[in-house]
C-alpha cells in the first residue's frame, strides 16, 4: 500500500499577516514559511498508518515554487520516504492543483490520497473533492479518526449533527482534520538523514496541465481596527449601556 500526501507552502500561521503598502497582495518577502498546518497532519496519519503496518511507502507531494522545496525537506524529515515538487511560478486554483495531483496519482497509483482539508492561505477547503470527482474514487473530508480494514478505509467526521461514521472502498481520498492528530517534532538527526531522501522536479508541461485563467485577487485590506472596549461594574450598568448604543429598548 501507497499513500500520497499533499503539502502546500504557505506563511508560518504564527506570524502576523501583513498587506503590502499597494494592497496589491501579502507581503512575503523575509517571512517565515512552513507546511501548511493541516497537511502535516494529513503527513502524521499517513506515517501513522505506514508504522502500523498498513503501508509501505509514504510520498509527499507539492505544487509551487522552487522554495518550496525547503517545505518538502521538512516532509521528509517527519518521515516521508520521498517527495515529488511539481515546480511553477503561477499560483492554481484548486481545480489546477487537483488536475495535476490527478496526473500524479495516475502515475503513482496511491491506495490512499490524504490532503489537510483547507489551506490557511486561501480557505478554499476544495481541492480533496474535486480530486475524487475527477478520479472516480470516494472521499471523505474533516476526518477525524483513520482506521484501515482489509479494503476498505473507515473514517469519522465531525457535522452539525454530531459524529458521522464512514467505510470507504479504496483506493479514497480523505482530507484530515486539525482533531485528527498532532503532528510529531522533528529532529535534528532527521533533518540531516532528510538531505539524502529522493526529492524529484516535475513541470505542469510535463504533467500536460495548462495554467490557465484563474480569478486575479485586485485588492487586500486589513480586518478593521476593534473598536474601544469598555468595563461595566453589574449588570444593570450593562443593560443602561446597551440601551444608550440602541442594542435592546
């Protein structure tokens, strides 16, 4: 058994996003950037599943710049067995994305295809579906729990309703959520050992996709400044305030 891990590069989330002057875009230049949190912890369950015996090869894959690179060493150094960059200066959309992991998977044929259920940058949370629609295969999305059962792959999910309790045939693609695991420390020892992993450059022309046109972002802003805040001693003083700001008559 196969899986195949999709990991994006994006601003490490604990920095402070800053819009550049232009509100032209975010300003990237001289920040930290790291996996996206949630596909490392797609990367922890897919290690998790190889170490108990469901799986002998765990590959990692990214779509984006040559940087990204330094994300897929970081991949490798959880303990990822190899990692696979299709290298491009355009930014996809998710259904691009999905294409060209789709050539992937063709090329590769994965049992299983994990994927964190959203990117932080972006929000989009679409890629893990349009994958499955366009390779014919089932999914499940904000997982929770992954259990391997002979040929099948049964998985728990968060609604409104409360838990949900899917079996899916594999091959599947599941996309994880951020209750499913935390994702391990890497060490320095495995940093090193990484730097001797297989880490293979592929082009969208050599996976025959097309960039295409995509929705251009023409204006970012800051969230707007909270308003002042103010400290009321009881609830009577609470209720006077509200009425005075039209809140309650």
């Amino acid at each position: 058994m196969k899986i195949l891990v999709a990991a994006k590069r994006v601003v490490d989330p604990n920095l402070r996003v800053q819009v550049k002057p232009d509100a032209s875009g975010i300003v990237t230049e001289g920040a930290g950037m790291s996996v996206n949190p949630f596909d490392e912890i797609a990367l922890e369950e897919a290690l998790r599943l190889r170490e108990r015996g469901h799986a002998a090869e765990v590959v990692v894959v990214s779509i984006g710049p040559t940087q990204s690179r330094q994300q897929l060493r970081t991949c490798l150094a959880m303990g990822a067995d190899r990692a696979i960059l299709v290298e491009t200066e355009v930014s996809l959309q998710p259904l691009g994305v999905s294409r060209a992991l789709l050539r992937l998977v063709e090329r590769e044929r994965p049992t299983l295809v994990l994927l964190g259920k959203q990117s932080i940058d972006d929000e989009s949370s679409q890629t893990a579906q349009m994958l499955a629609a366009l390779w014919g295969r089932p999914q499940a999305t904000s997982v929770s729990e992954v259990l391997i059962e002979g040929s099948c792959v049964r998985v728990t999910r968060e609604v409104d309703a409360g838990m949900e309790v899917l079996e899916l045939d594999l091959p599947a693609v599941i996309s994880a959520d951020l209750r499913l695991n935390e994702p391990r420390f890497v060490k320095l020892p495995d940093i090193v050992r990484a730097k001797r992993k297989p880490l293979d450059i592929h082009s969208l022309d050599e996976l025959a996709i097309e960039g295409g046109n995509h929705p251009r972002h023409v204006h970012y802003s800051s969230p707007p400044a909270r308003k002042r805040q103010i400290m009321v001693e009881d609830v009577p003083a609470l209720l006077r305030s509200m009425r005075e700001r039209g809140v309650i008559t």
